[in-house]
C-alpha cells in the first residue's frame, strides 16, 4: 500500500525550491538492494539512482550509471585514484551529483553503493559537500536470513571478488556489521530462503536503535527522504544557514580509505536556491501530505 494518500504523492509534498536531496543506501546483498532501489523509483516521481560498479576496481576501472524509472539515463567512467575506490568516488561522486542537482530534473537522488562500500565514509563526503545537495538519509538493504552467514564468513573479500581496491583486505563479516551498524534505517527484502523469526530477532538485537521497514509497503523513499529535509522559503525570505552534525569515521574504514580517523565536525552553509515547476495539483484533492507508515 502507497503511503501517499488517494489522489496525492511525493511530488505534491515537493519544496518549490532548495537542495537536492541525497539518499545512501548500502548492502552486501545484492537482490535485497536492487529491491529497495526499484521501489523508490516506483514509488517517488522524479528520483534518480547513482551507481558507482566497482566489480572492475582491481583492474583500475570504476563505471558510473544514472538510471530513474524509464532506465539508464547517463553513464561513464572514473579512474581508481592511487588503487583506491574510496578516493575515486569522492572524486566522481561529488561531481555527478552537483550534475544531478544543477540540471534541475530530479528532486531526489539514491546514491546505491557496490557491494562492499560502506555507507559512513561516503556519507561524510556527501555531507561535505554541501549546497546544492543535502543528505538526507542512509539505509541498508538486508535479506534478514542472510544476516547469520554474512557475520560468520570470514573469507577476505578479494578472495570472494568482492574487494574494492587491490589493497582491500577486509572480510565480509566485518564489512557486512559496519554496514548495518551505521544506518538508523535498514530496508528488509526476503529472498529465496524466508526468514524466520531467529534471524529477524538477531537482526533487531545487533541493530536496536536502527529502523526496519519491509521493502514492498511503499514508505521506504518516504522514510529516505524525511519531511525535515525538505526546506521551505517563503517568497522574499532569506534562507538559513543548513548544518550537517557528522558521526566519525571509523577507524577501519579510514584505513581502508588511506587516511586518518575523522573527527566529528559541525559544517554550517548557506543554501543557494533554486526552482522548479510546480507539480500539477493532486487529483480528487489530496494534500500530498504523506501519512504515517502502515506496518
């Protein structure tokens, strides 16, 4: 079921101006990912998807796509900077979405990482960046009944073709735990193999102050984008300054990116506004105002 009411949707609930907002969304397992990004492109008018494949970075080759809900729109690729993946999607992450928010078609940006990136080092980088782009949110997709295998596998992700650099040598375990460790909001997809109620209390027990919302309900690009993201100016009024409050990095993963720790700062900006046209008024008169997630 929508969380949209009859009649309304994203679109109405849209600001008439301001940063585009950005969404994360992590996970080592893959179809519980592709779920969840179909679902907000089904579900949210307008949003766009940045893909970084990484499955080529031993190799040195980093493709870019950026698909919305007609398929691939623009695609390219980046170099791995110094034979590290983390370097070469700050390179080319910032820049694609600064493209996204300067074209002025998409109101709301999913960035879906490869397999193994963790979500904190590259939501530090999007937050970071500042205006014309906001971060929003980050989620992890999970398959719950993957959860327990994904923790006790201890093979090298490079032995598993999973590595993102040829100087990753992390394990899917720890890779996997940092990965639903971060996120306040993991998105559950089922596979072939249901889970059952041990996997999903395990999940809860790792992740207690992280929500979990079903992918297929319809509220997970509600939930990615949440109203207080979404800033309004009245017409004459000059906009505040934003924030961002960054958690630190870990130390793990400043490893992995070839520097150190980051300490937690506080970045303030002065938004630069922009327009868009309107959305046409909502049918049968809804106000476009989403409603409460249904469970």
């Amino acid at each position: 079921m929508s969380p949209w009411p009859a009649g309304g949707g994203p679109a109405d609930a849209w600001p008439a101006n301001g940063p585009l907002p950005v969404a994360v969304l992590a996970g080592l397992c893959v179809d519980a990912r592709t779920a969840a990004v179909e679902e907000i492109l089904r579900t949210v008018p307008g949003a766009v998807v940045l893909h970084h494949d990484l499955s080529a970075a031993p190799a040195g080759r980093v493709r870019r796509t950026v698909r919305d809900a007609t398929g691939v729109i623009d695609s390219g690729g980046a170099p791995l900077a110094d034979d590290c993946a983390c370097c070469a999607l700050r390179e080319d992450l910032v820049p694609a979405l600064l493209r996204l928010a300067d074209e002025g078609r998409h109101r709301f940006a999913v960035v879906e990482l490869w397999d193994s990136v963790e979500p904190q080092a590259m939501a530090d980088v999007i937050a970071a960046a500042g205006d014309p782009v906001a971060l929003s949110g980050v989620a992890t997709a999970v398959d719950p009944a993957l959860v327990l295998p994904l923790l006790g596998d201890g093979d090298d992700l490079a032995e598993v073709g999973l590595a993102a650099a040829r100087a990753d040598r992390r394990t899917v375990a720890d890779t996997f735990a940092r990965q639903i460790e971060y996120p306040a909001l993991l998105a559950l997809a089922e596979g072939e193999q249901p889970a059952d109620a041990t996997d999903l209390a395990l999940l809860a027990q790792l992740t207690p102050a992280a929500r979990r919302v079903r992918v297929g309900a319809g509220a997970l690009g509600r939930l990615c984008w949440p109203a207080s993201t979404r800033p309004r100016r009245p017409p004459g009024s000059t906009p505040a300054a934003r924030c961002f409050r960054r958690r630190p990095m870990s130390t793990a993963s400043a490893r992995w990116c070839g520097g150190a720790a980051a300490r937690s700062t506080r970045r303030g900006c002065t938004p630069r506004w922009r327009s868009w046209p309107a959305p046409p008024p909502a049918a049968g008169g809804g106000s476009g105002s989403p409603t409460a997630p249904t469970s």
